[in-house]
C-alpha cells in the first residue's frame, strides 16, 4: 500500500466508523454498531503498525502527507497535513493500541445501555480527534484535535444526561478546558505573530532565533493548555468529576490518551521549551505540586473510580515534573507505560463496577478475589505497575523520571518520591478494600456477583501484560538494557541540541547513585504498601460511613482541600452575582428601555403619518403624479430653465 | 443611416407633442373619472402614447429596436387588459358599479 494513503487512512477510519454509527445509530444493531466501531479503530492500529515499520525501514525519515492545503490568507498558509516520526508514531500506536482495546471492552460494559450505537459513535469521533491531534504538522492541526478531543469528553462525560449531576460534570470539564484553550490560541497567535507559520518544521528550525522573553510568553500561553487538558494546578478539578461518564470512557480518555494530549504538546515544542527554561521551571513545580496534591487526595478518596482519578492526575504531575528537567524521553515512556496499567486499573474498576451491580464505593466492597479471578490478577498487576516495583513497566518510567529530577534538584527529588510514597498506599488501600477482607456489600449485590463476559477480560489480560512487559522498550542501561525508547526518540531533540547544546549536558550519575536512588523509591512503595496491608487486611479496617466524625485534618483532606468550594467563591459567586446584576438592572434598565423606547418612537411616528393612507385610489395616483413630476423637475431643471 | 425624406416632412418635435398630449390626457382620465373603465381607457392611452414615441424616436434613427418594443409593450398591455376587464367584472357583480370611488376600504 501507497504510505501516504496509508497516513491518510489512519484517522479516516474512526471518523468512518463515526459518520456510519453517528448517522444510523437508531437503525443499526447493537453487534454490528460494536463491530464497526471497534474494526475502524482496530484497522487503524494496523496501518499505524504498518507505518511503524515503513518508517523504520526508511532510516526513520520523517514523512509529511499533505491532504490540502486548508487556508490560505496573503502569504499566510496553513495546510492540512499530516507529521509522522518518532513522537506521532508512539503516540498513534498507544491511541489507537489502547483504543481498540476499550472500544472491545465497551462492547461488553455498555451492552446493557440504550445509547449503545450513540457510545461507539463519540468514541470513535474522539479517536479520531485524538489523531488528528498527534498527527498534525502544525499547530492549527493540533488545535483542531485538541479542541475535537474537548468536545468528545464533554459529550461523554455527560453521556447519561439524564442525570443534572453527570450533565453539570461535563459543563465543568469542557468550561476548564476552555480556559486552558484560550492559553493555547494565545500561544498559536504569538507564534504565527513571530514566526509567521505555524508548521513545525518551520518554527523549530527558527526557534533560536527568537529572544528568549517572547518564547518564554509562546511557552507558557502553551503550557496553560496543557494544564487544562492534562489537568495540572490550578485546573485540574474537572478530571475528578469527570468520572461521572461511563468507564471506558474515563480509561481512554481521562487516563490513557486525551489528559496526556499536554505532555505531547510539550514535548513536540521541545525546542521552544528548551529555550526557555523558566517556563520549564514553572512546568517542573506545577508537575510537583500537582503530583504531591492530588496523591494526598487519592489517600481518603472512598469512590473506587474517584482514587484513579486522582491518581492519573498525580502520575500526570510526574510526566510533568520530567519535562520540567527536560527529561522529554522518559516522560513520554511514562506516557505510554501509564496509558497501559492506567486503562487497566480502569476497566478493571469497571469489572468491579459491573459486578457490583453499579456499586463505586470501595467500602461496600471487599473481598472480591474469590469472584472474579482474572479482574484481581490483573488488577494487582495493574497496581504493582503504578507503585514502580520492579520489574513491572511503571517501575522503569518512574525511576527514569525521579533519576532526572534528581540531578536537577534533590529536593524536588525527595518529594517525588514522597509522592510515590502515597501512590502506593492509595492504590493498596483501594486494592485491599475492594478484593480482601470480608464482603460489605447487600444480599443483591452477593448474589449478582459474576465475572465480565470474555470482550471485557480479554482487553484487561492484554493490558496487563503490556503493563507487565511495557517498561522494557525502554530497558535501562544499568541493567544492561538498550534504552530502545530513548535511543529512537534522540532525533526528535536535534533541533534543542542545536539550539541550546548546553541545556542537554548533566552529571551523568554513578551505577551505585542510581541502584541507590531506585532501591529508596522501590523501599518506600513497598514501605507504604506494607502499611496499608497491615491497616486494611490484618487489622480489617474501613474507612468511615458519609456523616461520622473524622479529624478535621483528615476532613479537609477528604474534602479535595476545599478547593471546589474556594473556586465556587472565588470565581463563580462572584460571576453569577455580576450575572445575576446584569440581568436584573442592566439588562431591565437600560437594554429593554432602550429597545422599547425606539419601539414606541416608531409607532408615534408613524401615528402622525399613517392617515396618508387614505383609501382612495384617485389620492394614490395623484400622488403618484406629483411625485414623477417633481422627479422630472429635479433632472430636468438646468434643461428646462438654462 | 441616412432617414429617408418621407418621414422627414412631419418634424420629430410634432410627434413629441403629439405624444405628451396623449399621455397628459390619460394622467388626467386616471385622474378625474370614477368610472372603471375608463380609467382603464386611459391608462391603455398613456401606454400607446409612450408607443407612439418608440416608434417615431425608431423610424428617425432607422433602428428597429424601438418598434421590437413596441410590440413587447402590446402584448403586456393586452394582458394586463384582459386581467383589469376580468376585475372590472368581479368588481361589477358585487357591487352593483364600477365606481373606483367606492374602494376605498383599505386605508389607515
């Protein structure tokens, strides 16, 4: 096959599977509404294989195919095409690897649901958005994805709409993401303003060019962004509340693909970023922050999908905190190791979920192991991964993030792992609570308890077994690995080295620096986990019932901090009261008066005129008559008296 | 292109006249009867007036385009016409007269 055709195809397929399942879902059944919505995607997975392998046996040239060329203003062009190397192509094979595997997985979890065919069809749109995202050689491409990707979350976030609750959630997450939007036009018009393109190729290659004040500004409209869409402080509470959608949704795109969308984006403008390093700063501190506030939150967290949130959300501050010390490589091997165990955790949640008979809360679990076999393995293989404990994939992505962060600064070195301290309480805890100990649950819930159907745990064994063997694309040399991801994704930096040779020169650390760096990080999550057996399986605590007295420090921690109340107080009251003034005085007192003032003045008027109107055909034709007369009289006036 | 001298012995300026005269008496018909018909009458004066004009302005330039208008113009008046005499009727069954006079209902 034609690669270009083949590039072309990629995206095209889901937005197929898209236009037939968004047009017909009211006629088409549910099988076949499944099997076209998860064949596209799956088609596109092996074009993306097949353009991997192109690609490597083409010396990984990167290859631009051009669709069209989409506007055109002046001098000012902005084409329609499509980017594929190294970055686009790990990314299109983790969005459309993980992809195909959600969409089988909602085949089985959403058969119950009558919007099936409408479900297959966002999904499929939001593939395809998220592939334009990735692909795209420009910045306006990117935009065009990322706004795509934005519209499918908020579609199906609020999927159920008949719940006010899950419709407010969406309205949430797609009003923070505007926000974060509007940084990122911003940074695309300083840009175009600067460089006078927007293609990649072109803005990179010129990047040194420009001082170093203006490319801080592109970087950091850019980077607010990212911080909507990949959820850092101060935007990140959307993601939580996004978890009223169903649960493939919240592993495809509030885990795996869309929320790392931010990382992508910083990563592809690595140059920029590289040359402008108190942007990176703020970048690395955000990520911190943001990773330490939001594992601190997971700890109380009771909703089984609420503690995933916050915790894909605290593993996004670390892929931030590695772009923070330009460390671009092993953030994204933490992307993709992530999107493998984080879509597990998920649709193992989801397991749980459709066992439970809709049950979320961890505290009327317990004790699920004997039931459903193959969701407990996987699912603790899926949690191992997250806490980094070798050998598993999150253990190498991790360390490789902290080992950067750590010649960059210890001390943000120490948090990290204080982080990663939490992480793996959190996850045990909620592991523990949902598979050990005794069954909390009602007799209903007992009785109904089952293992999903095959399309559910075929995708989690896949998973689990990515999240087992993923981290070795990225083998560490001081295991006597290759360090393949890193080595494939050195040519995507040539333009930083170029621009900025000693940005990319740190201490390389001693082997016995780095074992002990990772034996602290691998102590501590062990550490951590052996607390939370000790607490929730030895000792059988639970937490506590909604409504029974806690500490307060515990309370406010419970309560995200509050910091949904402060931003209500803060931002809404204020906006909904100048609302509120508006439409009671302004809008009463000077909108309407105006409008019906000029209303009235009309209908004066025309009551002092109106009684021309007389009726009488004679009147009307003599009017008429004067009226020509006159008109001859004007144009003819120099003629006739000269 | 030269007019040939017959049409020359009656000057352009009198069929101008002429025409003017016509079209004066038909406003003043339109104006002043009551009587729908001839209003009627008067109108299909004021256009053969204009028609006249057409083809004398025609044969003193030896173009026949004014005259190709003039047979336009017959045949939109016999329309219209037909489509007045035809209201003319309707009026006259309902009312009993074919004084315009009397329409003046649609007003204020």
């Amino acid at each position: 096959m034609n690669i270009s055709t083949s590039v072309l195809l990629i995206p095209l397929l889901p937005l197929l599977g898209f236009i037939i399942n968004g047009l017909g879902f009211r006629k088409i059944s549910k099988g076949l509404a499944s099997i076209v919505g998860t064949a596209t995607v799956l088609g596109s997975f092996l074009l993306s294989i097949y353009t991997f392998n192109y690609f490597l046996s083409n010396n990984s040239q990167p290859i631009t195919v051009t669709a069209f060329n989409w506007l055109a203003v002046g001098d000012f062009h902005i084409s329609f095409s499509f980017l594929i190397d190294q970055l686009s192509l790990l990314m299109l094979l983790v969005v459309t690897g993980v992809g195909t595997l959600i969409h089988l997985y909602s085949s089985g979890y959403m058969h119950h649901d009558e919007g099936f065919g409408k479900f297959f069809a966002f999904l499929n749109l939001f593939i395809f958005s998220m592939l334009l995202l990735v692909m795209g050689s420009n910045y306006v491409i990117m935009f065009f994805g990322w706004e795509g990707v934005g519209l499918c979350s908020y579609l199906l976030i609020g999927f159920w709409n008949k719940n006010k609750s899950y419709g407010n959630a969406a309205r949430k997450a797609f009003v923070m993401n505007r926000i974060g939007d509007l940084g990122f036009l911003l940074g695309i018009f300083l840009i175009i303003a600067h460089f006078g393109s927007v293609e990649y190729s072109e803005i990179f290659g010129r990047a040194a060019s420009v001082d170093t004040a203006t490319l801080t500004m592109i970087t950091a409209f850019l980077f607010v962004g990212a911080m909507g869409k990949s959820a850092q402080i101060p935007l990140y509470t959307w993601l939580p509340d996004a978890m009223a959608g169903p649960t493939p949704v919240s592993a495809l795109i509030h885990a795996a693909t869309m929320v790392t969308a931010g990382i992508y984006m910083v990563i592809r403008s690595n140059v920029l970023y590289t040359l402008a390093p108190a942007t990176l700063e703020w970048v690395g501190i955000i990520g911190l922050a943001t990773a330490l506030l939001a594992a601190s939150i997971g700890i109380f967290q009771n909703d089984i999908k609420k503690v995933l949130a916050y915790s894909t959300v605290s593993q996004l501050g670390y892929m931030f905190m590695g772009l923070g010390v330009m460390a671009y490589s092993a953030s994204m091997f933490h992307v993709i190791t992530h999107a493998f165990f984080k879509a597990l955790l998920f649709l193992g949640a989801g397991s749980v979920i459709h066992a439970m008979s809709d049950e979320q809360d961890i505290r009327h679990m317990g004790g699920l192991s004997k039931s459903l076999r193959i969701t407990w393995i996987t699912f603790l293989l899926g949690t191992i991964a997250i806490t980094a404990v070798l050998p598993l994939s999150g253990f190498f992505s991790k360390d490789e993030i902290l080992m950067n962060v750590y010649m960059h600064s210890p001390l943000m070195w120490g948090l990290g792992v204080l982080g990663a301290a939490m992480t793996s309480f959190y996850m045990f805890r909620m592991f523990f609570l949902t598979f050990h100990g005794t069954f909390r649950g009602t007799d209903y819930q007992r009785e109904h308890l089952h293992e999903s159907p095959i399309s559910m745990t075929l995708p989690l064994m896949i998973l689990a077994v990515l999240s087992v063997i993923g981290g070795f694309i990225n083998f560490p040399e001081i295991f006597g690995g290759q360090a393949w991801l890193a080595n494939f994704m050195e040519p995507l930096f040539a333009n930083a080295k170029q621009a900025s040779p000693e940005a990319f020169h740190h201490a390389h650390l001693s082997h016995s620096e780095e074992f002990m760096l990772m034996g602290v990080s691998v102590g501590v999550a062990i550490l951590s986990l052996i607390i939370a057996y000790v607490m929730y399986v030895s000792r059988n605590t639970v937490p506590a019932e909604e409504g029974t007295p806690i500490p307060a420090v515990q309370k406010v921690v419970y309560n995200k901090y509050y910091v949904d109340e402060i931003y209500d107080m803060l931002f809404i009251k204020p906006i909904s009261a100048l609302s509120y003034f508006f439409y009671q005085v302004f809008e009463f007192f000077v909108i309407d008066l105006l409008v019906n003032g000029i209303g009235k003045l009309v209908k004066q008027l025309s009551n002092l005129t109106r009684r021309f109107q007389t009726g009488t055909t004679g009147f009307y034709v003599f009017a008429m008559v004067i009226g020509i007369v006159v008109i001859l009289l004007v144009n003819f006036w120099g003629f006739l008296f000269r | 292109m030269e007019v040939p001298d017959v049409i020359k012995t009656i000057p352009l300026n009198w069929y101008i006249f002429f025409a003017t005269f016509l079209f004066c008496i038909g406003v003043v018909g339109v104006l002043i009867r009551r009587n729908a018909l001839i209003v009627l009458m008067c109108v299909e004066l004021m256009l053969n007036a204009v028609n006249l004009l057409f083809t004398s302005f025609s044969a003193y330039r030896s173009d026949p385009q004014g005259q190709i208008f003039v047979f336009f113009i017959m045949v939109v008046a016999a329309a219209e016409v037909s489509v007045g005499l035809a209201i003319i009727v309707m009026l006259y069954r309902n009312l009993k007269s074919v004084d315009v006079g009397i329409l003046n209902k649609l007003k204020w």
